[in-house]
C-alpha cells in the first residue's frame, strides 16, 4: 500500500449538526463518513449526502453493527 494512500473512516453515534460539520471538512480530504441518526427520514436525508447514516433509537437497536462500525 502507498503510503499516500487513504482508507480512513468516521462513524459518529448521534450524527448531528457538529459531526455534519465536521463530516463536510474532513470528506474533502478522502474520508468516508457514517453515523447513526433516531429517525428514517433524517436518515435518508443524510444519506444523500454521501453519508452512510443506521437508524438507531430507543426501542430500534443498531441494525448490521459490525457492518457499520
């Protein structure tokens, strides 16, 4: 692998306003970013934002979480 090369990735619990912000800056420098949001819509929202967003909430545990971490 080069050393130049870049794989890295972000997953935040609770993707909100600071880690959409955060998100935005560190994804122009290659990232991948994903995180988990409460609701379905906020989700899909999120994630047309090039974001791989899991619905996790009380009573809705996380689906596929070794996938998503």
């Amino acid at each position: 692998m080069n050393p130049t090369d870049k794989n890295y990735r972000l997953f935040c619990f609770g993707y909100g306003y600071v880690a959409a912000a955060f998100a935005e800056t560190i994804k122009q420098d290659s990232w991948r970013c994903a995180g988990t949001c409460r609701g379905e819509e906020r989700c899909h929202i999120l994630g047309a934002h090039d974001v791989e967003m899991y619905r996790m909430a009380r009573g809705y545990p996380l689906q596929k979480g070794n996938e998503a971490l």
